[in-house]
C-alpha cells in the first residue's frame, strides 16, 4: 500500500500542496511582499529539496507577423531548502522581499501573479499562484496626470518585446496615449516608457510625428518620425504640483518638434 501511495504521489495524487497567503495583494513596485506559506503533507512523507516563489508576468512578441505571448520571471525568491515533511504535516513559512522595480503595472490586461512551488524529487512539483494588482508609483502617476493634462488621452498598455529599450528584462511596458488638444496635427502618438529605480523615475517619451508630404512618407517609412525624450524625475519631485510636472513636459514637447 505504501509503494502505491509513493506511485500517485509521484504523479501528484496524494501529493504534499502549497498556499500562499499575502499580506497585501495591491502594491506599488519597490514595496515588500510579506506573507506566508502553508504547506500540508501528502499521504506520504516526501523530501523536498526547494521551496520557491518566482514573480511572474507575460509580454507580447512579434515573430513572422504572428504576435505571441511570452512568460518572463522577474524575479525568484528561494524561501528555504531542504524539508523532510511527514504524511498530512502542516508547517508554516514566513516570507518577505521586495517586488523589483521593473515590475510591470496591471493595468489594462496586464498579469502580474506569484508562483510559489515545492522542488520535490521524482515527482509533479505542486505549485500555487495568486494574481497581485500593481499600481503606479507617486512618480509615475504624476507623470501619467501631467500628459493628460497638456492634452493626451490614454488608450493602450502593453508589455512588448524591446530588446534596444529593455534593460533588466527582454521586454518595456508602453503607455500610448493620442493627442486630443492642439498637438493632433503634429503627432499621431505619444508613447511612455518608465525606468524606475529607488528614489529616482527614469522617463523616456517616443513622439511619433504625422507624415506631411513626401518627406514625411518618407521619413514615417524609415521610423524616422520618431522622437526620443528622456528626463529623470526623483522623491523630491513627488509633491511638486502636477501642472509644474505638465508645463516642464510640454516645453520639452515643444523643442522637439522645432
């Protein structure tokens, strides 16, 4: 009966299981994801070699004009190693680490979960995941409501493969706004990418101006339409008013479109 019990646990019946419980399921990158681990013995004591938990999100590639989604792991979080866990024993594991900062936001349809699992030899490893929501960070919310405010509307969020922008990861999150105010004759779109590190947001603004003329088929052809903006925003920044924010982005705006 026993060597029965060791065959389905090897394929996951009758397996140990693993929950993961937060503290909090809404944070901002940088923030300390705290919680616990309740892991419950199987109908057979197993050894485990690993338990781990890997902050998990998704991006969109390209590859012969066929868009596919693709797992990236931001990060992974060894919460111990080897366990001896006897039949139906419950323990408990404490956890804490920080959500790096390059973690996307939930925004639109945008995943963010955590995937906590046991390393067990021989056998199906249980797994758990629960999903996170990711908000914005004061720096970047700022950023957001000051485009908004000179006249941009939001339509888009997604996480694209960017080798040339992604620094960390094979990926950037794009924020596209349209204009709505007295930049639609010069620009199809605005695009927002964000570097955030610990007291400083790195932005870099893509405009992407509408084609006029020959030149402007031919530079739209070339991706030559396209300009780049990067200005750096630190804590400091954080309770300056919004419309200060809004007036500096707009003067750089306008420069590049001299």
């Amino acid at each position: 009966m026993s060597m029965f019990k060791k065959l389905l646990a090897s394929v996951g019946i009758g397996s140990a299981q693993v929950d993961a419980r937060l503290e909090q399921d809404s944070l901002i990158p940088g923030d300390m994801v705290r919680g616990e681990v309740h892991i419950k013995g199987g109908d057979v004591a197993q050894e485990i070699d690993e338990i781990y938990m890997y902050v998990v999100t998704h991006y969109e590639r390209e590859i012969n004009d066929t868009k596919t989604k693709e797992e990236c792991t931001l990060v992974k979080y060894r919460l111990s190693e080897r366990v001896q866990l006897k039949p139906k024993e419950e323990t408990v594991l404490p956890f804490a680490f920080q959500l790096p900062y390059e973690t996307p936001l939930t925004m639109g349809r945008q995943p963010v979960y955590l995937r906590t699992g046991l390393d067990i030899k021989n056998a199906i490893d249980p797994g758990d995941s629960d999903f996170i929501e990711v908000r914005p960070h004061p720096l970047m919310s700022k950023v957001l409501d000051a485009v908004q405010q000179i006249g941009f509307q939001l339509y888009k969020v997604d996480c694209e493969y960017n080798r040339h922008l992604g620094r960390k990861h094979p990926f950037v999150q794009e924020f596209e706004f349209r204009p709505t105010g007295p930049y639609r004759s010069q620009l199809e779109e605005l695009e927002v990418v964000f570097y955030l590190r610990d007291g400083e947001l790195e932005v870099l603004l893509e405009l992407d101006k509408r084609a006029r003329g020959f030149m402007g088929s031919f530079e739209e052809a070339f991706n030559l339409d396209e300009r780049y903006i990067r200005f750096r925003l630190t804590n400091a920044d954080v309770n300056k008013h919004t419309h200060v924010i809004a007036e500096a982005i707009e003067a750089l705006i306008k420069q590049q479109l001299r």
